[in-house]
C-alpha cells in the first residue's frame, strides 16, 4: 500500500524491475574477471551408452537344467541304475570363440588369448614340420585324453560296479568276513561259540 504520489513513482519502476529476467550470478566468472586463467565450459553428462542385454533367462534355464541333471544322477546313483548322459553345455552368446582352438572368452579375455593362441598354432606347426622332416614322420595332431581328477574315479567306479552287476562276485570266505567286521566294531548278529553273553 502506497500513498497516491508514491504509487505513481513506484508502478513504472516495479513494472521494469519484475517484467525483466534477471541473469543467474556466477561467482566463479567474478573472481575469475581480470586475471588470466580461462574458464572452461562443463560438457554434458554424457548419456550412458546402452549395455549388454542380460541374458538371465538363458542363465536361469542353464541353472534348473544342471539342478534336473544332478536329481537324476542322484536317483541312478541310489536305485543302481546306469548314469545318464550329462546335459549338453550351454554356449553363452556373449562369449568369442577362438579360431584356433575353439574354446571360448569374454571379449577382454578373447583379445589377449588368441594372441597368445596364435603364437603357440604357428610354433606348434614350426615345430611339427622340422621333428617330421628330420625323422621322416608327418605330425601327429590327436590329442591326450584329459588326466581324471580324483572326484571323478569314484563316480567311474561306480558305474563299472554297476555294468557289472549281471556278473557273479567271487565268495570270500565267512572267516574273513567275520574278522574285518570285527575290526570294523560291527555286530555280525550271531554269537559265535567262544563268545558268552
């Protein structure tokens, strides 16, 4: 509220004042007037490059289907059947594959491999041709069969004990079975003629 005389001043002045978009104050530009140092101007943010899409549902069908193939070896394993055959392996899509040797890698790990890959092919050819021409032989390319490890020789023999259950065992004699249950602190059920009890 103004007087009369006082409110002719103040209209024109308001009018210009709020009429007017002020400039935001940068007190960076104000300290940094008259004196060298340039500004320099933020960029953007840079708007985050799109990833890889999740294959969950790959992963997660690849993970019922080894807790299905594991009930089943479990199951054979129990009723004495034969094992049945393991689950094909899943081959995920994002991997590369080496032209060398076959086998697959995620891409940092593909870059550095099939370097290192390619170097041991060409010695591996350098060295086939220079044993082959000095011993008249062509090189050999077939592959040693991997070394069992020791989780693997129980489930082997389970299986051949299994395959081998239409044959008949050797008897051992009552004696020894007697002696080792012994040993063992096992009751064998009967009381034997020297024992009282």
């Amino acid at each position: 509220m103004f007087f009369f005389a006082s409110q002719l001043r103040h209209d024109p002045i308001c009018k210009k004042v709020f009429n007017k978009k002020r400039k935001p104050f940068s007190s960076l530009k104000q300290r940094l007037q008259g004196t060298e140092i340039t500004t320099v101007k933020k960029q953007p943010p840079q708007k985050k490059q799109p990833g890889k899409k999740s294959n969950w549902r790959q992963h997660h069908e690849d993970f019922i289907n080894a807790i299905q193939s594991a009930k089943q070896v479990t199951k054979a394993l129990k009723e004495g059947h034969p094992l049945p055959p393991p689950p094909p392996p899943s081959i995920n899509p994002d991997y590369i594959q080496c032209p060398h040797c076959s086998r697959r890698f995620n891409e940092a790990a593909a870059q550095r491999h099939m370097k290192f890959c390619e170097e041991q092919a060409a010695r591996r050819a350098f060295a086939a041709k220079t044993t082959g021409q000095a011993l008249g032989k062509q090189p050999v390319t077939q592959r040693k069969p991997p070394p069992l490890t020791t989780a693997v020789l129980p489930l082997q023999k389970r299986v051949q004990e299994g395959a081998n259950t239409d044959k008949p065992r050797p008897e051992t004699s009552p004696g020894i079975l007697q002696k080792t249950r012994k040993s063992l602190g096992v009751s064998t059920g009967k009381k034997s003629s020297g024992e009282s009890g």
